[in-house]
C-alpha cells in the first residue's frame, strides 16, 4: 500500500508532471517536422505511462 503525504507530490503526481512535460516537447517536435524525435518522446510517454499504471 502507497503511503501519501499529507503536503507534497506523490510519485503518481510527479510521472503525471513528467508525462505533461514532455508531451509539450513531442507537439513542438511535431510541428517542428522533427518526426524522429517526436517518435522517441512518445516512447517515454509510454514507458511512464506503463510505471503509472504499475503503481
């Protein structure tokens, strides 16, 4: 069972902050035509994705 802090992020939080973060980078790769790039961001937002969903 997670422990939660009463003040503070938890690990859910912070790979949800993480996830939106580099969201952003993957839509300026995006309209940048930087495809290759955009591909490789999308591959950690699935990495981070599964590790939220692990928790």
């Amino acid at each position: 069972m997670m422990m939660q802090k009463k003040y503070g992020q938890t690990l859910a939080d912070r790979i949800d902050d993480r996830i939106g973060v580099i969201k952003g980078w993957a839509e300026k790769d995006e309209k940048e035509g930087k495809t290759l790039d955009a591909a490789v961001e999308q591959d950690k937002i699935a990495v981070l994705e599964a590790m939220k969903k692990a928790l």
